[in-house]
C-alpha cells in the first residue's frame, strides 16, 4: 500500500510539471501584455518599460519559466494585479464559501436521485419510466441559467420565500438563510442527469447473472434490489461521486455570481474579465493539485467499496 | 439469463446483405420517436442554413420596435402614465397670433417634404416581441440558433477529431507514445474543466471562431479516454491479430479495420458532445465570454432576458427558451434513437 | 417404482423478438416436450447449441427473461408451477429446486463474502439466524471439498479459483437440503482434470443426500458417465429419451447415433469423423487409409523457445511471469503437430510466438534456414505468407464491418499474389468453394454466418497465401460436435491435398489425437511429454499425461 502511495505521488511530478508548463506558455504566448494591462490605458511607453522590468519580463524565456517554477514550489503565489490582495489569501478566504454550497448540493444530488433512479429501474418499461425519460429529456434542454434566472425570480422576488442573494459572516446564517435558495435549484437541476446516469448503473447490474443466482436462492426481488444489486451499483455511483469531488471546488460558479455569493468560482470569473493572469494562473496550478491528491485518496479509499481493487 | 438467450434461433433477420449502416437505418426508420425527432432537426438545420445565406433573420439588428414590444398574440401595450403632468384633452389652442414661426410653416412643410425620412413608424408589437431596444425578438432567436447550433457542431468536431486521432495512437501504440498521450490527457484533466475554459477565453479573447476553439480543445478528454479504450480493446481482438498476421501495415490495422468497428461509438459520443457543447456556449456568452458583441446566441438573449423578466417582459427569456429546447430535445432524442439503431447494446452508454 | 419428483408435458417455450410491421414476433425455443425426472436420479438433458435444453431448464422456476411465455404443464409433485404465483416460486427456489450456473465467476456476487452469500438462503428458507447460518455454510464449504473453509468464509468470489467458485456455487444450492438440482452446463468453462473432480463431487452429493439431479450439457461423454436417463433433444424438441445403458448402447434415433458417432475417440482412429448429416442421410464414412512419411523434411523446426511478460511490482520494479520456457520440436512437411494443456499452460503464446505476433524472449525458429525472429522487415513480411494462424473464437476472427470478399482479397492485396482485381477474385471465390461455401458467400457479411462457416472462412483466408504452416489455435473449441467434425475431415482433406503442416493447439485430447501424428504435452510453460500420437496415448509416460487421460470422459462404460 505504502509503495503505491508513494509510486502515485511520484507519478503526479509530472503532471503538474506539464499543468505548469501549460499555464506558463499559454498565458506567455496567447495572453495579452501584462505590463500594458497592468499599466492600463493611459500609460506612457516608459511607464509600461517600467513594469516590465518590475515583471521581469525582459528576460529570456527559460529564465522566466525558471523563477515561475520556484515560486510554484516555494508556494509563493503573487499578488492579484487588480486588487493587490495574495492570491494565497484570496484562496483561502474564498474557499468556505464555495464548500459551504457545494457540498450540500453534492450530498443532496446523491441522496434524491438514487431512490428516484431505483424506483425507476425496478418498474422498468412502465410508464413511470419511460415517463421519467422523457421529462428529464426535455429538463436536460433547459439552460441552467434559465432555471436560475426563473428560479431567482418566483422563488425570490416574486414569492419572498429566499432572499434573492446575499452573504454573511456567519456559517449557520448563511446555511439557514442564504443556501437554501441555490442548494435547491441547483439539485433540482442536478436530478435530471444523474437520474438518468444512475439508471443506467441499476440497469447494467439487473442484467448480471448473480441477479439469476440470487432469484434462484428464492430472494424475493426486494432483497434483490436493495441488498444485492444496490450494494454493486454503489461501485460506479461513488466512482462517479469521487470524480465529481474535484469540481466541488469551482464550485458552481454560475450559482455563485447569480447570488452573489464570495466563492471561488466567482473570484476565478472576475479574475478573467479583469485579466488578472496570476490569480488565475495560480488557481489553475492549485486545483490541478488539489484534483491529484483528491483523485489519489477517493482511489486508496476505493478497496473499502470494492473488494476485487487491487491496488498495484 | 443470459445463457438462455443463447439457444434462441433468432429469426431470419440476417438474411439479407446489410452492412452495419443499412442495417441501422433500417430499424431507425421503424422508430417513429426518432423519426419524428429527425425530422425536427432536420427542419432546425434548413433554418440555420437559410439563416447564415442570409435569407431570414439578416436585419435582426435593426430596432423594428418600440422598446419592448410585447408579442403579437399579447396585444400592444397600453400606453402609459407618463408622470404626474396631466395631458389636457380637446384641441391645441390657436396660437399663430403670438407664433413666430407661424407665417413660415407652410415653407418649411413645403421644404420637408422634398427630403424622404427613413423613419418608419416603430411597430407597437412584433411576432415574439422585441427587447429592450426594440429588435426582433424572432429574428434574434433564429440568428441564435444558427450561432448556437453552428459553434456546438463545430466544437463538437473538433474535440471529437483531437480525441479520435489521440486515442488511435495511444491506445493502438501504447508504449511511449501512450505514456506521453496519457501524460497530456492528465495534464488537461487534472485542470477542472471550466477553469480551463475560463483559462482559454481569458487569453484568447471573445469571438465565434475563439469559442469553437476553447471548446474543443478543452472538450476532447472525454472522448480520448474512450477512443483509446476502444482501440486498447480491438487491438487484442482476433480479427485484428488476423490482418496483422496476414502482413497488414500499423495504418491499415488502425483505420481500415479498426476505426470504422468503433465508428459508431465515436457518432454516438460526439452527439453528446454536441448538447455539452451547445450549452456551454449559451453559458459562455452569457458571461460576456463568448460570442462577440456584434453576434447573437441563446446565451446573450438569456443574459438581456435576466434584466427584463424582473421588469415583467418575459418574452425574450420564453424565445430563446423554447428554441433551445426544442432543439436540444429533438437532438437528443434523435440522438439516442441513432443509437439503439446502430447497436442495442450501446444502450448502457447514455 | 420411484415416483416422480418432476414431470414436464408439453412445454413450449417462445421469445418476444419486437414488432415488424406491426406484428408481434415470436422465436420458438421449445416446441412441446415431455420428460419426467424420478427421485433419486440424475437425468441428464443433452443437445448442442440452440436445442432448447438451457431454456428448458431454466423454465421449470422461470428463471427466464422478461419476454419468455411458457405454455404446457410442469407438475412439481403433482403441483402445476406454470400457474404459480412469484411468492410461491420464491418459496420453491433455493430450498426444494436449486441451481448451479456454467460461469460461476459471474453468477457470484463479487461484492459479497463467500460465507455471506452461503448464509443468505440458510436464514430466509431456515429460519436460522446469522450465528447458525454462519456455521452452518462453513460446515457445507468442507462438505464440497474447500481446504480451509473458516478462513474461505471471509474471502471474495474473485479470490478463489474457477474450480473452487463452482464448489461454492454448489455448497450455496445445497444448503436447504433441495430434492432437485438443477445443474446447467457446470463444467463446461472449466479445465478438464477440474471437470473431473466436480463430477465427482456431484455424483457423491446425489447418493449422500438422496437427491436428483437434471444436468444440463453438450457433452455426450460426461453425460454417459454420471447420468441415469439421458433427454436428447435438438431445435426445441425430444429426438429421444431412455436409460443411458439404452441411449448409449442402442441407440434408436438417427440424430442420436449420429452424435454418437462424430465423436473423435480416443481408441480407435477413423481417417475422417462422421458427419451428423452425413450419418443421418445413410453414407458411410469414407476409410482411405494412409501413413505419413516418417522421413518428410523438417519444414519448421523450434529450439528453446522462450517467452516472459514483464508486470509492475513494487515501487519501480519488474516481475517476470514466464509463459513459455524452452519449448523445442520439429515440423515434417505434411504432418501434424498436436500441441495440449490446460488453460495457464502456455500453448497459446507458443503459437502467437510462432508469428512473431508476440515477440519472443529467447530461442530459435528455423524456418527454410533462416531464424525467424531475427529476420529484418522486409523479409518478416514475405515470411508471413508462409505462416498463416487460424484462431479460436470464430466470432471475433472476422472483421465485422468487411465482406466475406473483402477478407479474402485483402492478403492478396498487400502481398501481390493474383495478377489483378478480377483475378484475385476469381481465386477468393474459388476458395470459398474449395472449403465448402457457395461462392455467393462472397458478397455477405460474417454475422450471416455460423460459428462453423466462419472458421472454414478463416481457412480460406490463411489459403490465400498458398502457405506452407498452418497453426491452429483452439480451432475447433468454440464449435459444437458436428460442426467440429466437419472443420476437422476439411483440415485433413486440405492437408492431403496441399501438403500443409499444421501445429494444432487445443485442450481436447480426443481432437488432438485424431488429427496429429505428434503431440507435445504442456504445463505452465514447459513441455511435459513428447512423442507420437499412439504412444502418449498408449502408454504415456508422465505422470500429468496420465492424468489428463484419466480426467477425459469416457461416456458410458457398461
């Protein structure tokens, strides 16, 4: 176990090299000029000259990726080009609030759609179902937005049951007051795929042949249900769950920005409509980790779920 | 059960020459939801076709209305209250015995009628309604579509011709051209995916044919990882060990046996890549990051629509609405029916 | 008189295929059969594939899928099960009629602990609780013969071996003490020697327990030597039923003493295999016998062949898994080579190693002077005309998406043999002929085909190339015994005729036997005997050869 680890660990050397190095070079060659960006509009020649020698931007290219390279691994982030702030802080300040909406969405997603997609799967064929597949159908081919947009406006402004948008200091008010309204639209969106996608897991485990045996033992199809086909469907409904857990850090952005909530998401979408390369440059390298060390441990905790795992 | 199966004699169903392709358009025909849905998307792409030659929808930038206009079936909006100043009725009082210009106005009609004015009468309602300035609300919506429907195609090819040829390589080769294959596919996916786009739309700027690029080249993990599956598999199968055996090149094996035994789990794959597509494009310009300002999509319909609907228009919000989904159910469903055509047991895949 | 436990009347067993044109369509898999199973009897139902005998089996708790309709009558001690409700059939399953699947490594639940799955039946039918249940599924695994079974209880289906999954499969159908054992093709996916000791098992279990048994399979020498009445049944109906002394002995029906007959045997040695529907229609099989020339050249000689893959271990390390080690023969023009082991021996990769589709690790293959595995590339590509390799799965030799012509062309293609399109043609469909299909086969796609058909395809294909060698990879084991037959008389015929050298890999004894002169003997790798065909036969000198040649079925023995 220990040598997996360690064999897992050493493989991600790489690969946040490369994240690295795609960061570097996209934002070198593609992005803008930052001293004219920092400079702003009005900027004189000298004074743009000026930064640039700040940046140190006019040296070689080797040597730039070279001191990129150290501050990544010396964790020393920069500052924010517009607001100044360390990108470390703004990390750190930023990142409750998105978890504080993201993971009851995440648990919540998970807990209403499986008793849904089981429901669905044991009356296969009835009209349930095939009623089922043709609303999600047509609930997957609304825009999130709209569901947002519409959402804020009955729910919020029309109905007053929720504030339209808002954030405190407070965790609990905020998980009393200000989370209900996105946590609720953003799972009931969440339902029509993973419904669906669950389905599926239900349905490739009823057409197994220990489902045959365990009718041949006479199980009723209850225990066939929710001891035996259940407990093998959990397998890719967790895989699923671990892959999603990443993205839980982005949290959903457009949730963010509709309901003003200080996430990370949001940072991340005002850093690009101001430019402002280190912040999101620095996110980039961050997530790209945090998603490798996450993805390491959802695998390790994997044998707990699945005993033909082996771990090599 | 699955070995019971085994000693059906299906019935003559094989009997006559079909290659894969006939054979499913054969039983896509008897699936009349997936006709229907065809039909519908058919009609979808003759719209978008018409759109972009410029025949339909071409003025939509034109402010045919007042602001606002409600839609046709609603009636024109009653005129209203324009402050506290009380509009007195009856006719104007004569004023010519104190009007300077009163000796004049039959010169300067005289000379105003000499000049044409192309101000036409701003209509009071437009068949789906106008936005806040007054444009077509139906024209917007089909220039939409086509911007919309053209990006998500476009990417969608993209990413799916990234991810093929990829996934060919690395899973036919393995080796070190796998490793590094599989090297870059984890140096895109460790990045979360909308960060990714964000990353790109922050360098490369807004624009139809940026946003194509940012979607494919931050979409094609998924099918990669698929298409190198896929080929991992066949590589080990025996009618490819038979061509290999029989003295055929590595190209050959590739893309004269294998590629066209997994052709329709790539179409499959890039239907759904399609609606992803599609979506994150609405989603895009809606932020701002998407299509340029000088073109229209569902996303900056919905971003105006936002503003309105609190003011208590909600037609632009219902328009753009209902053509997404429209499209986006008819596709899908068209999408899943060309699946079972092509193979039941791709069923799981959705 | 002992009286009957089960008895089937007239039972019809269709499928629901979806609509064509508006009209509900039907596959019939069983077309009205009868048969009685008695106490304390083994009947053992045979036939080859499509006969209905799986279906049948699996009708009597309708264990069938979603769109099967049964009609007739299945009395369970006088008590009609077709009218049954699911609660009563739940009652019925596991504790009066059990089963016993072929693949156990997917008819356990891999999630579950073995003693968990044990315990399942034992608490719902038992009434015990977990503790009892507990000791008495560990009580059962020493019963089928699991060494250890305290520390088994704890362990995953993934965990055991192929062998001791079944044993598993069999302790869970026995735990309620069941009056019938429904067994369908238990040994079929297993090695031979393991084939053995579960019929062992089964035999023992039915006289201990005082129960019946309808086993289900393919296999008229296994069928022959555990049952007591034998059901011969093809495309859903009963050709014919009897004591198995009857059957075996004096056998009335023709398709019955057909099956009988095309059977490649170990005793004697026939120059072709009977054919069913040869054998049906009255034709004798044509004895022209005929001797090898002992002398022919060495056409492919192998030394010290040698091949290991590599897996990951540890932290950077390899390990070296040795699947072949040393294998060395000699091939004479005009002669087999028959080449047997179990599953893990090796002869697969032995053959794929021949062609250089594996790249070996060591040795020599001298073919017409020159090492094989050292040949550039240009000389590799003129060798693989030379070579030529059939496969097992006849399914998956073919590329799906090309015609029958397209395949036959395409090696005539890339080696420029022909002198254009139409001549190349010309020699396709005539050797789609020459192996015995229409030349209209031509033109059609491989689903059109049966398993049979496509491997006579598969030969043609290798023809093209007008090879010398012909290596034969489990050719004829996915195929039913008629079929089998056939491919085997073409590849003699073929032989004679052209003067092809086969190096024939198979696990079936009997098969090797009729068509090698010598055979090579293989365990994990090695080579355990070597010598001609009469004398591994006659008097083997290897203890493992003997073992082999005891586990084959004989059939009846009176």
């Amino acid at each position: 176990m220990a040598a997996y680890i360690l064999r897992r660990l050493w493989q991600m050397i790489p690969t946040i090299l490369g994240v690295v190095l795609l960061v570097f070079f996209l934002f070198k060659y593609f992005g803008g000029d930052p001293a004219e960006i920092l400079g702003g509009l009005n900027a004189t020649p000298e004074q743009i000259a000026a930064i640039r020698q700040q940046l140190g931007l006019d040296k070689p290219v080797w040597v730039q990726l070279g001191l990129y390279l150290q501050s990544v691994a010396t964790f020393d982030w920069g500052k924010s080009w517009a607001t100044n702030e360390a990108v470390s802080h703004l990390f750190s300040s930023r990142l409750p609030a998105t978890l504080t909406v993201m993971l009851p969405i995440l648990v919540l997603e998970v807990i209403v759609a499986l008793p849904v997609a089981m429901w669905v799967s044991y009356r296969r064929g009835s009209l349930a179902d095939r009623t089922l597949m043709v609303v999600t159908t047509i609930a997957l081919s609304i825009s999130f937005l709209v569901y947002i947009i519409v959402g804020q406006y009955v729910f919020g402004f029309q109905l007053g049951w929720f504030p339209v948008q808002g954030w405190s200091d407070s965790t609990w008010t905020n998980l009393t007051t200000y989370v209900p309204l996105p946590v609720l639209l953003a799972v009931f969106v969440a339902l029509a795929p993973y419904t669906r996608l669950y389905r599926t897991f239900f349905l490739d485990e009823l057409g197994q042949d220990y489902v045959r045996t365990a009718r041949a033992k006479g199980m009723t199809e209850g225990r066939v249900m929710f001891s035996h086909v259940l407990r093998n469907a959990m397998i890719p409904i967790l895989t699923n769950v671990g892959l999603a857990l990443p993205g839980v850090f982005v949290g959903s952005f457009l949730i963010e920005v509709f309901f003003s909530i200080p996430g990370l998401g949001r940072e991340i979408l005002l850093a690009v409509n101001r430019s402002d390369y280190p912040v999101i440059q620095a996110i980039a390298v961050y997530l790209a980790a945090l998603t490798m060390v996450i993805n390491l441990i959802v695998d390790v905790l994997f044998k707990l779920v699945d005993p033909r795992v082996v771990l090599k | 059960m699955s070995t019971a199966s085994h000693d059906v004699v299906a019935p003559a169903a094989a009997q006559r020459s079909d290659g894969v392709w006939l054979a499913a358009w054969r039983r896509f025909k008897a699936d009349r939801v997936g006709l229907v849905s065809a039909c519908v998307v058919l009609a979808f792409i003759v719209l978008v076709a018409v759109s972009a030659l410029g025949w339909v929808a071409k003025g939509w930038q034109d402010e045919v209305g007042v602001a606002n206009a409600p839609p046709t079936l609603l009636g024109p909006r009653p005129a209203e209250a324009t402050g506290a100043i009380e509009v007195p009725k009856g006719p104007n009082a004569d004023l010519s015995a104190v009007d300077p210009l009163a000796p004049r106005y039959a010169d300067i009609d005289a000379a105003a009628s000499k000049y044409r004015t192309t101000d036409a009468a701003k209509a009071d309602t437009l068949p789906m309604g106008g936005d806040r300035l007054g444009r077509d609300v139906m024209s917007k919506a089909i220039k939409g579509t086509q911007i919309s429907v053209f990006v998500g195609v476009l990417a969608a090819v993209l990413a799916t011709l990234i991810g093929t040829v990829l996934g060919a390589l690395g899973g036919f080769f393995g080796g070190k051209v796998g490793d590094f294959l599989e090297w870059l596919y984890n140096v895109f996916e460790a990045i979360p995916g909308i960060l990714l786009i964000f990353a790109f739309a922050a360098v490369f700027g807004r624009g139809i044919g940026t946003v194509v690029l940012i979607l494919g080249l931050a979409g094609w993990t998924g099918l990669y990882r698929q298409v190198r599956a896929e080929f991992m598999k066949h590589s080990g199968r025996e009618y490819v060990r038979a061509a290999e055996a029989i003295g055929a090149s590595s190209t050959s094996r590739m893309f004269k046996h294998i590629l066209p035994n997994i052709s329709h789990v790539i179409l499959v794959r890039m239907s759904l890549l399609v609606v992803g597509f599609i979506k994150s494009e609405v989603i895009l310009s809606y932020l701002g990051l998407g299509v340029g300002v000088e073109d229209v999509s569902w996303g900056t319909m919905l971003a105006e629509a936002q503003s309105e609907l609190i003011l208590g228009y909600w037609w632009q919000l219902a328009a753009a609405t209902g053509f997404m989904a429209v499209f986006v159910t008819a596709f899908s469903l068209m999408a899943d029916a060309v699946r079972d055509a092509l193979d039941p047991k791709l069923r799981g895949l959705e | 008189m002992t009286s009957s436990l089960l008895q089937i009347q007239d039972l019809r067993v269709s499928f629901r295929m979806g609509k064509e044109q508006g009209v509900v369509q039907w596959a019939e898999a069983v077309r009205g059969i009868g048969f009685e199973v008695p106490e304390n009897s083994i009947v053992a139902l045979v036939g080859e594939s499509g006969s209905g005998k799986s279906v049948t089996a699996m009708s009597i708790v309708n264990l069938l899928p979603d769109n099967a309709k049964r009609q007739g009558r299945i009395l369970w001690q006088g008590r009609d099960l077709l009218g049954a409700s699911l609660q009563e059939l739940q009652q019925l399953r596991g504790k009066e009629i059990a089963c016993v699947f072929q693949d156990p490594m997917s008819s356990l639940n891999p999630v579950f602990t073995i003693g968990a799955q044990l315990a399942e039946p034992l608490m719902k039918h038992m009434g015990m609780t977990k503790a009892q249940a507990l000791q008495r599924a560990e009580a059962l695994l020493g019963e089928v013969g699991i060494p250890e079974p305290g520390r088994r209880m704890g362990s995953y289906p993934h965990e055991l071996s192929g062998g001791q999954q079944q044993r598993v499969m069999i302790a869970m159908a026995l735990a309620c003490e069941p009056k019938l054992l429904i067994a369908d093709e238990p040994t079929t996916a297993l090695d031979v020697t393991i084939q053995r000791q579960i019929l062992e098992l089964i035999g023992k279990l039915k006289a201990t327990r005082r129960m019946s048994v309808l086993f289900i399979s393919h296999d008229l020498g296994v069928v022959g030597e555990i049952a007591d009445h034998v059901v011969v049944m093809r495309h859903g109906v009963i050709r014919e039923q009897g004591r198995v002394a009857d059957i075996f002995a004096a056998p009335k029906d023709d398709y019955t003493r057909a099956l009988l007959a095309c059977r490649p045997s170990l005793t004697h040695n026939p120059d072709r295999l009977m054919v069913i529907d040869d054998h049906m229609a009255g034709r004798s099989s044509r004895q022209v016998q005929h001797t090898k020339d002992p002398q022919a050249p060495v056409v492919l000689e192998v030394r010290s062949l040698a091949k290991s893959f590599f897996i990951k271990s540890g932290l950077f390390g390899k390990r070296e898994f040795k699947a072949v080690q040393g294998v060395s023969f000699r091939l004479r023009k005009g002669h087999t080579l028959g080449v047997v082991g179990e599953s893990g021996s090796g002869k697969t990769t032995m053959g794929l190693t021949l062609l250089r589709l594996h790249e070996p690790t060591s040795g020599e293959v001298i073919f017409e002077g020159k090492n094989l595995l050292t040949l550039s590339d240009r000389e590799r590509q003129s060798m693989r005309r030379r070579i030529q390799i059939v496969f097992q799965n006849p399914y998956a030799s073919l590329n799906p998406r090309f015609t029958i012509g397209q395949t036959l062309v395409e090696p005539m293609d890339i080696h420029g043999i022909g002198t254009d399109r139409a001549d190349r043609e010309a020699r396709a469909r005539a050797l789609l002929e020459k192996v015995g299909l229409d030349a209209s086969a031509f033109a059609k796609y491989p689903h059109e085909f049966s398993g049979g058909q496509r491997q006579r395809i598969a030969i043609a294909r290798c023809l093209t190339l007008n090879p010398e060698v012909l290596v034969l990879d489990e050719a004829v084991s996915a195929l039913d015994v008629s079929v089998q037959a056939q491919v085997l008389n073409l590849l003699r015929d073929l032989q004679d005729e052209f003067g092809l050298s086969y190096v024939f890999i198979s696990h079936d004894l009997a098969v090797v036997r009729f068509i090698s002169d010598e055979v090579l003997v293989m365990k994990d790798g090695v080579v355990v005997e070597q010598n001609s065909a009469e004398q591994i036969l006659a008097s083997p000198r290897e203890d493992y050869t003997r073992r082999l040649l005891a586990a084959i079925p004989r059939g009846y023995q009176a």
